[in-house]
C-alpha cells in the first residue's frame, strides 16, 4: 500500500531525518510499533536512551507509517505543557507532536472504549492558523492577531506503551505524543485579537466526567502562563506554521485515565464567549 504523506509531514520528516548527530529508531522498530499501535495493543518504547534529536527524528518516520491509518498531518501539538503533566514524567519543558486529519471527531460524539491501549482524556484547546506571520509573533496578543479561530478540545491520547517501559520526554516525543483521537468543539472567531488573547490568559477551564463530577479545573495561564505561548514554544522547537494549520496548546491539568471517567467527559471554557462547552461520550466496546 502507498503510503499518504503530506508537505507538512514531509518536510517535518526531512528536518528532523537531517538533523546534526540524529539516530532514529530502526525500521523495524518503527514498524512493530505502528502495528501495536493500531492495534491498540501496549507496545515497546522507541526512543529509550536516545537523545531528543533521536526521538524527534523517529516521530517524523512514525508519522509516515501512522498517516496510511490516520491520515496526513493537518497540524502540531504540545505536549506536557502544565506543571502537573511535566512533574508526571519528570520533563523541564515541553514536548512536541503532530495532529492527523482523521484523529479529529466532532462534539456530542459516542466513542467505542478502549480507543487505545493506554486511553486518556485531556482538557485541551486548538488554535487555528490564519497566516504564516504567526512565525514571527513573540507575544501572545501577536500570536493571536494571526489565528483565525478557537476551538474547544477534548484530546484522548494513547500512551500506548506497556507496563514497565521506560516513559520519558524523549519515548513520549519519539511516539508523537501519544496523539490518537481528538474532539473539536464548535469554532469560536477570532475577531477582536486583542480581546481573545486577555480572554485565553485568564479563562477557567473544567474538565467533568460522565456523571458531572469535577475532575479538574485550571486558568487559561496553567499552559505556559497563555495558551498562545505553545504555539511560540512550538515555532522555538523547529516548527514552521502555515495557514490552515491546526495546534493543540497542550493539556490544562493532569492528564486522567479514561476508566476513571465514568462514561465520559465534557470541557468548559468560562470567559471565552459564550463559555462554549465540548463533550464525548464512551461506549464499553464489544
């Protein structure tokens, strides 16, 4: 079967395959995990004991193997991007990914669970490119000048790896960041870049699970102090943005296992208009 790879992936995969010193996990490896991983069986470590140039350089040949099942990179996400999450997996800063097209579900959906070896569920946000200026921004008000919406965001990544196997920046880095599904709200315009980006830095978001129970809460500053500062993080860690590109700022909280969600989840975003919500739901698979 071809392969579908994207510009975007296939430049990420150029850079990354190019860089200085980079040693990528084996072919085999990489192929042994894609299986596993769309199998949504647990599965070994790439990456371990190699640098992050090493796990960047194998996440940009995983993602050629996952676009065949996931379909072409629409976007980038950051990972480990609040203080509970970087204190979970022992990082000092944050980790980078990629967004796939057909990861993406829309709100109110009903998901067959388990949707992954390792499932769990994040109250995240995406940030929708306008323009490639975004390259050049250096505060979260210019970021925002050159977004053309906010969506609303659930993700529910996959850790995907067994018990035992070793869980650092780099094994998290060189799978992608676990990236597996995700659920977009409704999109919110941006239309005043000023007003949305006070906005953002002081919301309240609050994930609740099946049964409207409060799992976790955290300001609009829990991800990097604003959640426009991932998208500067990610442009800092080698990323060229272009229009129409997607970024998921990164969790706002711990990340929560999915069985501990009773059934399901739903986000809320106080302050930002409307207070939009977005919501999934889980279905024990057959």
């Amino acid at each position: 079967m071809r392969q579908v790879v994207t510009a975007a992936a296939a430049a990420l995969m150029a850079m990354l395959a190019g860089a200085a010193g980079a040693d990528c996990a084996r072919e085999e490896a990489i192929a042994r995990f894609a299986k596993d991983y769309l199998a949504k069986q647990p599965t070994e470590a790439l990456g371990a004991g190699g640098s992050m140039v090493d796990a960047l350089c194998t996440q940009g040949r995983l993602a050629e193997a996952l676009s065949v099942e996931f379909g072409p990179v629409i976007g980038y996400k950051a990972g480990l991007t609040s203080a509970p999450a970087q204190e979970r997996f022992g990082a000092t800063e944050p980790v980078r990914g990629v967004l796939y097209r057909d990861m993406m579900r829309e709100s109110g959906v009903t998901l067959e669970a388990p949707w992954g070896a390792v499932p769990m569920v994040e109250a995240d946000l995406v940030l929708e490119i306008r323009d490639s200026a975004v390259n050049a921004a250096t505060t979260p008000a210019e970021v925002m000048q050159y977004v053309s919406a906010v969506y609303p965001f659930i993700e529910l990544p996959d850790l995907a790896l067994a018990e035992g196997q070793p869980m650092t920046p780099e094994t998290i880095t060189a799978m992608g960041v676990g990236a597996r599904l995700g659920v977009l709200g409704a999109a919110i315009p941006v239309e005043d870049a000023e007003a949305m980006a006070t906005m953002l830095g002081v919301m309240q978001v609050e994930l609740r699970d099946g049964t409207g129970a409060v799992v976790a809460q955290a300001p609009g500053a829990a991800v990097l102090g604003h959640p426009a500062e991932s998208v500067m993080w990610l442009h800092d860690a080698g990323v060229t943005f272009k229009a129409g590109d997607l970024v998921s700022v990164g969790s706002f909280g711990p990340l929560v296992p999915a069985a501990k969600m009773q059934g399901g989840a739903t986000v809320s975003y106080s302050g930002l208009p409307g207070d939009p919500e977005v919501s999934v739901q889980f279905a024990p698979g057959s």
